[in-house]
C-alpha cells in the first residue's frame, strides 16, 4: 500500500551525516552500527512532527513535510538530541539538514519536482549541527525563526537564494553569497561626490528614467558604479552594468544587454522577458552618447514593459524620453576632495606631494577645471615640484591634461 506522502504545498528537507567518508574510514562497522541510530532518530523526529521520510540513500535522508513549521520543528529537535548524545559515544555523528518549501505532487511515491532539488542544494551548504531553510520556507512560518544570513549562489539553481540559520553555530554556509552585479570593486578609492552620490540616490528611488549628463572626463561611470555597488544587495533583481562605449551600431545594444543579463538571443522582448522574471530591476547604460536613438527606443520600450523596471544612463545629452529625468553632473569643485584625488594618484606613481605645494596643485586642478579624469592623469604622470619654474611649467601643461583626459573619454 503506497504512503500518504505531502501534496500541493510542501517542505521538502535533506539531513546527511558531515564527513562520512573519515568516519567510516576511521570506525568501519562502528560507523555502520552508528547509521542505523541516526536513522532511527531521523524517522522518529519526522513522523512526531506529521512528515514522512522519502527515502534514505547512504548517510542521507530525503523527508517531506506538510508545513514548514512541522519540518523545522523536527529538524531542530533531531540537532538538539544529536547535540546531547553522551562524548563517550563513538562514532559521534554530527549531521547538515536544509530545507525549502515549494508546489509538488507525488509520483510514483516519491517527488519530481523543482522544489526538492533546490532544498538538497540548501541543505548542501550548511555546517555541521545546522540547519538551514529557503526565504520560502521562513516566509510560511507563523512567526520568524533563525537569523537571515543572506544571498547565495547554490549549484544547478538560476537566481541567488535567501537563506536563515533557524539551528546552530555561525559557522560560515559552504557557499559563495551572492552579488547582485556585476560592476566590481574598484582598486581605487572614490574621492568626494557624496553629497552627488546622496542626490543619485534618491532621485534612482523616485525616477524610473534617470540619466546623469555631462561631458567626457566628468566621473559619471565612477559615481553610478560607486552608487550600484552601494544598491545592488537591496534590489531582489540586481543592478547591472552595460557597457556601450565598444558598440559601433545601435542593433547591438539588446544583445549586450542580454550579454549581461545571462541570456541567449539579441532581441529587446528576450530582454524585456528576462527583467519581468527577475522582478525589481536597476539597468545601468553607460555611455549612451554615440548610439542615443537607439539607446532611447530601446529603453522606451522597456520600461512599458517592464513595471518593475528602473534604467540609470550616463550620457552627454539626454534621451528625451517619456518620464526621463535628466540630472546635470558638475565638475569636482571641493577643493578638499579635488587634492585628495590628485595626492592619490601622485602617491600611487611614487610621487611626493609636500605641504607647501598644496597651493600650486589646487591652482592647477582649477585650470583643469575640476575633471576627474584630467586630474588623475596630472597626479600620475608627474612629480610635484615646489619651485616657482616648476609651477608654471604646470601651468602650461595643464590645458594638455584637459584635452588628454577629453581625448581620452571621446575614444571610450
């Protein structure tokens, strides 16, 4: 006669005994002998909480439950004996347990279903005496249990996954957590722009278009990367970062935005697809300028796709867009901030900036109009030298700095 095994929405949970292999290796039948217990343990816990045990497999065993609450109510109490079981016990078993809850329908007596492969991965990461459970299984407790340890990227499953240690130590989980961009750390520090970074911020929050405007040189990639790496955790779909500087031809945008995304296929519906899946999603186009048509149809059309949507450009002109938000940026004009970027550079190259030619140095990021990129190239490519003909020898180099940088920013 075939069980009565959980339907519609169940909690799937895996337990599986920490290094297995060294235990049996060390204690052989022992070890064998000590299964048997675990089992015995792993079953009774399970049928007193209303669950059922699938299947065991080794030192793993597959448990199904009609709640979440009845399969954290058995999990912890099988870690809180296993906790208690007497030091004089040899082999001491130590076991992971995880579990996720999702839709599933018995086949055959046993489970096919999406749910039960993530809640093995989840299981898969904890540490010894742990046990940890999917976002969808705390959100169908009556009441919250455990701390959230955050997002993590678990094998073979697309989207990051929310995880809570409802049962043991701090114990780092065996896997990586997950970063909802790709933008990366800069090796530099950022310099100044807090009150811009501030204003940015909140105007992202308010605008479903904004685009920062200004010309090359200005910092506007460094201030909207500085600001997605701030974000991007709070956003359940990510910030993502595209790149347009390389495109020659505005039909390549959709396959770069796909690029980013993890998609196949070059089309703006597959994009358009792609977001609405993901939910709350932060797009970053950056430099936008020399394709801005296209770049504006496309996002058009997004965002009256796409609901939960918001798209951030850097551009020399705006989109014109329907609901944009343009947001003029100003050259770096603290002079507190406009010296500390130019002593960074200087002292990255093996360069000295001594007191007394702070002066002369705020001199030339005035005549270098207060360009980030203009400035940096100033502190790395020379030596600050005190004298009167070193000063006005960077004086006059300094409308070269400008174009330089310009130069430079034009050709990205």
């Amino acid at each position: 006669m075939s069980r009565r095994l959980p339907r519609g929405r169940v909690t799937f949970a895996f337990v599986d005994v920490v290094e297995s292999t060294k235990r049996f290796a060390e204690h052989g039948d022992a070890f064998v002998e000590a299964l048997a217990v675990l089992q015995e343990r792993v079953a009774r816990h399970t049928c007193a909480a209303g669950g059922v045990v699938v299947k065991t497999e080794g030192d793993g065993a597959f448990l199904a439950f009609p709640s979440a609450q009845a399969a954290i109510d058995a999990l912890v109490a099988l870690q809180d004996e296993l906790a208690h079981v007497p030091v004089e016990v040899v082999p001491r078993l130590s076991v992971r347990a995880g579990a996720h809850t999702g839709n599933a329908v018995p086949v055959a007596d046993d489970y096919v279903a999406l749910a039960v492969n993530v809640a093995a991965r989840v299981a898969s990461v904890a540490g010894a005496g742990q046990v940890v459970v999917s976002a969808a299984t705390e959100a169908e407790l009556p009441t919250p249990a455990g701390v959230r340890v955050g997002d993590y990227d678990l094998k073979d499953v697309v989207d990051p996954v929310e995880l809570w240690r409802v049962c043991g130590d701090e114990t780092p989980l065996r896997a990586p957590p997950a970063r909802r961009t790709n933008v990366r750390i800069p090796v530099t520090g950022f310099v100044g722009r807090t009150q811009e970074l501030s204003m940015l911020r909140a105007l992202v929050t308010e605008h479903p278009l904004v685009t920062v405007i200004g010309p090359g040189g200005l910092g506007k990639t460094r201030l909207v990367s500085e600001l997605v790496l701030q974000i991007a955790a709070g956003i359940p779909g990510g910030a993502w970062l595209v790149e347009l500087a390389s495109l020659g031809a505005g039909d390549q945008i959709p396959s770069a935005v796909g690029q980013v995304l993890g998609i196949q296929g070059g089309d703006v519906g597959g994009v358009a697809g792609e977001v609405r899946r993901r939910g709350e999603v932060l797009l970053v186009l950056d430099n936008c300028e020399h394709l801005i048509d296209a770049v504006a149809d496309m996002v058009a059309e997004l965002l009256e796709a796409c609901p939960n949507l918001r798209v951030l450009c850097t551009s020399r002109e705006p989109l014109q867009v329907a609901g944009e938000h343009a947001w003029p940026l100003s050259p770096l004009r603290e002079r507190a901030a406009r010296l500390e970027l130019f002593t960074q550079r200087a002292w990255a190259g093996g360069a000295k900036v001594p007191d007394q030619s702070v002066e002369m140095v705020d001199r030339l990021c005035t005549a270098l109009d207060g360009l980030p990129l203009a400035i940096e190239l100033a502190g790395g490519c020379q030596m600050v030298c005190v004298s009167d003909r070193s000063q006005q020898r960077n004086d006059d180099d300094c409308c070269d700095r400008k174009d330089r940088a310009t130069g430079l920013q034009e050709g990205r």
